[in-house]
C-alpha cells in the first residue's frame, strides 16, 4: 500500500494551496480517506474525512468553510483544496486510508508552512 502526498508548500496568509494523494495497492473506491495534520508539538490531528463514495464529508471545525476534501475514483487520487490559509494552519499534512474501519494506512507527510 502506497499512499504519497504532494502539493504543500510555503505560502502567505490568506493565500491557498492544493494537496494531493495518490493511492495504490488497495481498493481505493471502496475506501474512507482522511486528511491529518501535526504542527510541531502538538498531537496530530483530524483535518477531514471523506466517505468511500465521496457523498459524505467531515471537517474539524478550524477548517470549516476554508477547506474543501474531495476525492477522484477514477484516478484513485484524493485532494485537499485550502483557502483562506492562516498561520496556524502550519502542519505537516498526512493522508490516511482506513480499511474496513479497522487499518490505517498513512502517507509519508507534506510540509505547510503559512507566514503572516
């Protein structure tokens, strides 16, 4: 299982970026994904989730209204779309594949930094 996130970077406040994940070697269409994120520290902590089909989202309040999940079935790939971007919003950024509501499967990680 590969899970292989990509899109973070250095950016203002106010401005926006778009993360990535690309899966593979799992079932990805029948699979709930979940962003994740972890500053320097603190514990990591749920960004959003989204269900197999995509016709279900959750986010954490802090992101509610700024952050959009959504997810590519037909080219197993999952996005995070983030606006609005605030200094507190600085994390590493994981995407997470969970299996039958039972495994986790988790990225490598990609680095958000917002300035003020």
């Amino acid at each position: 299982v590969q899970l292989v996130e990509s899109g973070g970077g250095l950016v203002q406040a106010g401005g926006s970026l778009r993360l990535s994940c690309a899966v593979s070697g799992i079932t990805f269409s029948i699979t709930a994904m979940g962003w994740y994120r972890q500053a320097p520290g603190k514990q990591r902590e749920l960004v959003a989730t989204i269900s197999s089909s995509g016709g279900s989202t959750n986010y954490a309040d802090s992101v509610k209204g700024r952050f959009t999940i959504s997810r590519d079935n037909a080219k197993n790939t999952m996005h995070l779309q983030m606006n609005s971007l605030k200094p507190e919003d600085t994390a590493v950024y994981y995407c997470n594949a969970r299996v039958f509501s039972l495994i986790d499967y988790w990225g490598q990680g990609t680095q958000v930094t917002v300035s003020s």
